[in-house]
C-alpha cells in the first residue's frame, strides 16, 4: 500500500512519530510537510528528536489567513496527489493542513484516514473545530482516541468507518516522558526553576488575535502565585509585540522560546501545574500526573476534566489562581489507552487497503 501523509505543525510531527516509522515496515509512505508551522530549525529538532522520517516534500505554505492558507495547500496537493496515486491518504488532527490534505484526497476520490477522528470541543467559532468536523465527514476511516470521539462520530452519522484506536500521543509521551525525568540539567538549561514552577503555554486563535483577549491573558499570566515559564509560540509573540505587551508580561513570566519536545517535555515532567490553551498539553499533563488548569472554557479532552484533573477556566484569573491552589485527585485512570495506538492505526489502514 502507498500512503501519502500529511502534516504540517508541531503537534502533527508528535503524532506522525507514533505511526510514520511503524507505517513504513509494511508499507511506503510518503510524508508531506504543508510548512505550515514554518519554523525550519524547530522542525528539525522534532524530526531528529521523535526519530520521524525525513518529510519526502516540503511545501513551504505557512502564512495568511486560514482561508488562503487552505487554498494554497489544496492548490498544491491536487496535483501532488495526482502524480502520486497513493491507495490512501493520512491526516491527522485539526489543522488547515488536516482539512487540506482530506479535501484534496477526498475530491481526487483517494480514501482518507482521519487520526484523532471524533474529537469535538462544539465551538464552531474555533478554526480546529472546523477543519475537525468537516475532515471526519470527507474521511472513510475515522481512527477516534477515546470512547467519548466515537460517540460524537455516531452522532453525527459519518459516513466513514469508525475505529477506536487510542490516542497516538500516548505513544510518543509514554517513551519520551521518562526520557525527560531524567534529564536533571533541562531546567537550569532553560533558564527555569529546578521545580515548583508553573509551565504556560498559549497560542489559540480566540486568545491571542483578539487585543482585549490578549491583555486578559497578560493578565492572567502575570496575576499566577510563584514562577511561571513560558515557552512563546510565534504566533503569540507576534501579537504581544504588536500590542506593545511582550515586556509588561517579561516581568512576571521567563519567557523562552519555542522548545523542542524533549526540552518541553523536561519542564512539563518538572512543574507543579500546567496552563494552557492547547489541546495536546492538556493531555500530556495527565499522563505526567501534572494538574492543568485550561485558558478555554470548552475542551475535547473532556475525560480530564471528568476526572478532576483539568479545569476549564477561560481567561478568569481568579478562577485560575483558585485552581492552581488547589491539590489534584488521588485517582488518575487510563483515559487514551495503552500507547499502542500507532500499532492500532498501521492496522487499521492495512485493513482499508486489504
Ligand atoms: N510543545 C513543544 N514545545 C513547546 C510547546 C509545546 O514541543 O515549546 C509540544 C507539546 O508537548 C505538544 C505539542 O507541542 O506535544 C502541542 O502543540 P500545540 O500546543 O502547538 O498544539 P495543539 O495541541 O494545541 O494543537
């Protein structure tokens, strides 16, 4: 079978790492990277770091607007797809990378394989919820990481056939995080505390485009108890600097640049609670048994919250001071499975083929 992969950020190189080499012991792949996260050295030190094969194309395509993002990747990938004829196409995730690669497939008839299929966070105003949904309705294997995926899939009677595999970053976190523990010298490395810490990151659209948004954000970073290491996404760089606000924030908060995963991971392992706003994140903190505290007031990863582990707090400071204070439960169940997930897809997609 020839499979044609799409990625195109950070978090879609963590789950290609769970799948991309094991993908390649049966069959070929070839990996396309859209650029859309279009830090050149950054994606270097994932490819090196989560062993994930070389990408066979770079497309360069990062920049604008969502919409003209999606068009010039669609653009490309048509006539990619074309002159490839894979037997499938993967996507992964919520990017306009994902909706880019599963339309242009979709479209040239070439079936589509959706990983992390079925997550919802039913705000419509988020570009992810968009590319999530209209992605799982254009795809013909929806590989879902948790029960509560697969319900929403049934729900929305998708028309593809729906698979519960795991989540694929379990994977990747359950080999690299005890890598990480062990890495005593990453927090002075950084330039963070040796423990103690809180580690932020934040990069959604709804929190950083909007100036008021992003002053509450400001806010709320700087109005947290103790240290706080902020690792800055571009993204989010880019508009604090526009609204004149990246050296109010410098007082109270180390900011570092964007790290690689193993650096990331060290600090995650090491703080006594994550806050954030992404999706991925939230997660890890689970499996780490790290508390997280969520600048969003809607999650997919709804079984976090369930168990006590993450709160949703919006851009409320107070609510997110209260919740950084509190103590985590004694409890913390297998939620995304056993890190076999990787396993589960190449299955999944050797029976599409067959
Ligand atoms: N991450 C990283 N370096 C950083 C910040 C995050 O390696 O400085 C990793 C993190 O461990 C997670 C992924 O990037 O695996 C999450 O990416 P992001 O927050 O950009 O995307 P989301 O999950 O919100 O789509």
């Amino acid at each position: 079978m020839k499979v044609v992969t799409v990625i195109g950020n950070r978090p879609q190189f963590v789950k290609a790492a769970a799948v991309s080499r094991r993908l390649r012991e049966e069959h070929d792949e070839i990996l396309v990277h859209t650029g859309q996260h279009y830090d050149d050295e950054l994606s270097t030190v994932f490819v090196e770091e989560l062993q994930i094969p070389r990408p066979e194309l770079e497309l360069g395509l990062g920049g604008g607007t969502n919409t003209e993002q999606t068009a010039r990747m669609l653009a490309a990938l048509a006539p990619l797809l074309a002159g490839e004829q894979p037997d499938a196409v993967l996507v992964y995730g919520d990017t306009n990378s994902t909706l880019a690669g599963g339309l242009a497939a979709a479209q040239a008839q070439i079936p589509v394989a959706h990983v992390e299929a079925g997550m919802r966070s039913f705000d419509r105003r988020m570009p992810e919820e968009l590319n999530r949904v209209l992605t799982d309705h254009l795809s013909a294997l929806l590989l879902a990481p948790s029960d509560t995926a697969v319900e929403n899939l049934r729900r929305e009677h998708v028309a593809g056939v729906v698979e519960q595999v795991g989540d694929v970053m379990v994977d990747v976190a359950m080999l690299i995080q005890p890598r990480a523990l062990a890495d005593d010298g990453a927090p002075a490395r950084l330039g963070a505390p040796a423990s103690d810490f809180v580690l932020a990151t934040a990069h959604r659209a709804g929190n950083v485009d909007d100036p008021s948004r992003l002053r509450a954000l400001v806010a709320l970073l700087r109005g947290v108890d103790g240290p706080v290491v902020l690792p800055l996404h571009p993204r989010t760089r880019a508009r604090l600097e526009a609204a004149g606000l990246l050296n109010e924030l410098a007082e109270n908060v180390t900011i570092t640049a964007p790290l690689g995963y193993l650096d990331f991971t060290a600090l995650l392992v090491r703080s006594r609670a994550v806050l954030t706003d992404s999706g991925g994140v939230q997660k890890e903190a689970y499996l780490a048994g790290v508390p997280c505290v969520t600048m969003r007031d809607t999650t997919e990863w709804v079984e976090t919250v369930d168990v006590g582990w993450n709160v949703l707090v919006d851009l409320d400071v107070d609510r997110a001071r209260a919740a950084l204070a509190a103590s985590p439960p004694a409890d913390r169940p297998e939620l995304y499975g056993d890190g076999e997930a990787g396993a589960r897809v190449v299955d999944a997609l050797s029976r599409l083929a067959g």
